[in-house]
C-alpha cells in the first residue's frame, strides 16, 4: 500500500506552458461603471440645464423690473389725481365762498366791518389764504384779457395804453389757476394822440434850426 503523505494536498495538473496566473480567474467589471465617453455627455447635459436656468432668471428678472416700473408708475399717476381731485375741491369750495367775500370788501369800503363781524370776516379771509386763495387787480396796471374782464371801457388822454383804471370786482385765483377774473374799467389813449404827439415830436428839429439860426447856406 502506498503511505499518503500528511500535510500535502494533491494540486491540479496544470498544462505544461500555462502559468499561475491564467490559471486564476480575471475580475469582471464593476457594474455601473460609466466609459470616460458618457462623462463628456453628461457635462454637456448640465451645461445646457445651467443656460436655461440663467435663461429663465433673466426672463423672471426682465418681468420683475417692468412690473416695478408698472407699479411706480401707478403710483405717480394716482398721487397726481389725487392732488388734481383735491384743488378742484379746494377750488369748488373757494368759489360759492367768493360772493361772501365781495361782501365783506364792500363792508369794508364803507366802513361797516366793525364789532364782531369784523373778526369772523377776517378769519373766513385768513382761513381762504390759508387754502391758498390770492386776490388781484389794482388800478393802473395793463389790462391782462387772460385775468381781466372789462366791464366799461372809454378813452383817457393820460394812458398810452390798454390800462385797467377801476377795479369794479376783484379777481382770484389759487396758484396759477384763475377761478374768477377781475372785472375791470378800461380806458384806451385819446385817438388821434398819438398823431398830435408825433407831428409835435416832428417840428421840434426845425425850431431848434430857427433859434441856431437856420441851416448852413451854401
């Protein structure tokens, strides 16, 4: 009987050329493992989604500013209506008030603001400057058509031209807004004046010839 050695396993006879290492199975690769191609795609993929984000957000950024421009806008317009609305008041208010106040410059003129009646009208008139209501026309200035109403008209020879001579109802306005003219008498230059006054203004170089002793005689 042959006597097994103990301690020693039989090994498999390997092929005569054959080395120990193509006698061990290669690893299989790793599943999932992605070719160096499929990176480049995958970058170029994020690329793309990068440009239309920044895309979208200029669109949302472009639509957020002209709404903000929209808005002010808006906000304007309504503050210039609301002032608008509010001097149409003011001026509607000031103008069934103005007869109140022709009667107390009448009363004044002849005297009769005294005792009581003097202080409420001088507060109604301090409470209507207050409101920005201004008075205007006075004797002798230009005649204005655009805040004048001439009511009489004749002819002065002291006047060179169109001049209010008497104020029969004054004017008011609030800021630049007329809210009733003044109502005037006007007088023009005497006709024919100015004619007069030019041939007078023609004669005076040939006197001071007469008084020099005439022209040079040649």
């Amino acid at each position: 009987m042959t006597e097994e050695t103990p301690g020693f396993e039989e090994k498999p006879d390997v092929p005569s050329g054959a080395t120990s290492d193509d006698a061990e199975p290669k690893a299989a690769p790793e599943e999932g493992a992605a070719p160096a191609g499929d990176g480049h795609a995958e970058n170029a993929g994020l690329v793309a989604q990068l440009d239309q984000v920044r895309t979208a957000l200029n669109e949302r950024t472009a639509d957020l500013q002209r709404l903000q421009a929209e808005y002010q806008n808006y906000r304007r317009r309504v503050e210039r209506d609301r002032i608008a609305v509010k001097e149409i008041a003011i001026a509607n208010l000031l103008t069934e008030l103005l007869p109140v106040l022709d009667d107390i410059g009448r009363a004044r003129e002849h005297g009769e603001l005294v005792g009581g009646f003097k202080s409420v009208a001088e507060s109604l008139e301090t409470v209507a400057a207050k409101m920005g209501l201004q008075q205007f026309g006075k004797e002798g200035e230009p005649f204005d058509p655009t805040i004048h109403e001439a009511l009489m008209h004749s002819y002065a020879p002291d006047v060179t031209e169109t001049t209010c001579v008497a104020i029969l109802q004054p004017g008011y306005r609030i800021g630049e807004r007329t809210i009733r003219p003044a109502r005037v008498a006007v007088a023009e230059p005497q006709p024919g004046a100015q004619t007069v006054k030019a041939e007078g203004a023609e004669e005076t170089p040939a006197a001071d010839d007469k008084e020099n002793g005439g022209p040079d005689e040649g």
